[in-house]
C-alpha cells in the first residue's frame, strides 16, 4: 500500500512539475492524445518509412511504438523483432505477439543479427541506460540496410528526474567507447545518486529501495548511465555514424525523438 501510494504521489508530481515547465496547453494535448488514442502528428507526416517494412526493436515492448501509442510504428510495418537483454526484465516480459520473435542479446552486441538484416531499427528510452551507448549506435547502424532507417527516443532530461544533471560530454562517450565499457560499469553511480531527483521517479520506492537497485543495475539495469539533448545525440549520429537526420524534436509527455536514416 505504502508503495502504490509512494508511485501515485510522485506521478501526479511529474503531472504538475511538466505542467509548470511547458504550460497547461501541453499536458491537454498530451491527455487528448491518449484518450483518443491518437498519434501524434509526426507519426502521420513519417509512417512511410516504416509502412510494411521488416523492423527491429531494441529493447521492447514499448508503449510508443504499439498500436494504440502515439508513434505506432509496429501497426503499420510488416513486421518486427524484438531484442532485449533477456527474457523478463523489471519492466515486465519482453516477448509478445506484435513480434516476430525476440533475440536475446546485449543492445550493444548485436552478434546474433546479420549485417543489413533490417529496414528500420526502432528504439524507446533506452540509449540512456546503455554504458556504452556509441558502441550501441555502431551495432545498430551495422544491422540496418543503406538508407535504411534509425528511430530514437530517449528522455528529455529537462522534464524528468535527471533535470539536475548535466548532458554527458561526447568526450566522455568516447572515452566510454574506446575503453570498451561494459553493463557492469558504476562510474556513474554517485553522480546519479546525488543529482537523481527521486521526487519524480514514481517506482524508485524509497531511497533506501533506490540505492539496492542501482547497485544492482547489471540485474535490474535502471540507471541512467548517460544524458542527452537533441544536439549532442544529433552530434554523434552525424559526425561519428554519418547518418542523415530526417526528424528531431521534443514529444510528449516527456521525451525528444529523432529519425535519422543510413546513408552508406
């Protein structure tokens, strides 16, 4: 009971917290949206990209993505697999009929996949917990085929609870890369633990629950190891993957999304 009461506090918290950051207008958009289980306009302007063409998730199932979400990406295409880290996370099961089958795999090690196996890669709020994230988009671009397409949505750190912390530097994921950083990696730890605004995380539990969890993050794999904005995760597709972005911009309630494609 302490819990539920715990998650539902601090959901009505982002509510207000988002509310007096982008305005009212915003959060009725959001909540009209989902009662009409509409998409959001981008998807409209987009879905040809995807529209019955053979697609990967990483690291699903996400709500974005199925039918009713507000990027359905997997009621258009033709069909989907799913990757993920193993069969049940703390997230709930990762196998479900919307795919085709799930490959379990690490995110960034991508081995049981062929080169150029897939059309488009799709992926939700996921890059931030990978302690290797330009490793990741390497795999990623690796298994997707020339001019095929990469989706990304990841947290706009402004509107959650990594509002304290400071964007990850490209240097350091690159210092990340070139030294080969794996999911058992902590370097992250004490930054999260002292700028985590747990006020905002509805299923941290208590501080104490909070702290348990992320020092097993290699079982639960909550943490969030790094954080981006639109330009410096734009900076590394460009620069480091040569992708071309299509699309970048912010999505309700409280993320950013880019559509970048493969252009070798």
């Amino acid at each position: 009971m302490k819990r539920k009461l715990i998650q539902y506090l601090r959901t009505v918290k982002v509510i207000l917290f988002i509310t007096i950051r982008r305005g009212l207008p915003y959060i009725i958009h959001y909540v009209s949206l989902r009662l009409r289980k509409q998409p959001i306009e981008a998807f409209f302007r987009f879905s040809f990209l995807f529209s019955n063409k053979r697609g990967v998730e990483i690291g699903g199932p996400s709500k974005i993505f199925l039918p009713k979400g507000i990027f359905p990406v997997i009621s258009v295409s033709k069909e989907v697999d799913n990757v993920n880290y193993r069969e049940k996370t703390i997230w709930g099961e990762t196998n479900s009929h919307f795919y085709r089958k799930t490959i379990i795999c690490e995110a960034a090690s991508l081995k049981p996949i062929k080169d150029k196996e897939y059309d488009f890669l799709i992926t939700s709020n996921v890059i931030e917990h990978l302690a290797n994230p330009l490793k990741a988009f390497l795999e990623w671009k690796r298994i997707i085929k020339s001019g095929g397409i990469m989706l990304i949505v990841f947290p706009n750190k402004d509107l959650t609870f990594d509002h304290r912390r400071r964007p990850t530097t490209i240097d350091h994921i690159i210092d990340d890369f070139k030294n080969n950083v794996d999911e058992q990696d902590l370097s992250h730890l004490i930054e999260i633990i002292e700028l985590h605004d747990i006020t905002l995380d509805p299923y941290a539990g208590t501080f104490k629950d909070f702290i348990i969890r992320s020092l097993k993050n290699y079982e639960y794999r909550c943490l969030h190891h790094h954080v981006f904005t639109l330009s410096s995760l734009i900076k590394l597709l460009k620069e480091f993957l040569g992708m071309e972005i299509i699309y970048a911009n912010e999505i309700p309630l409280n993320n950013l999304i880019i559509i970048a494609r493969r252009i070798d």
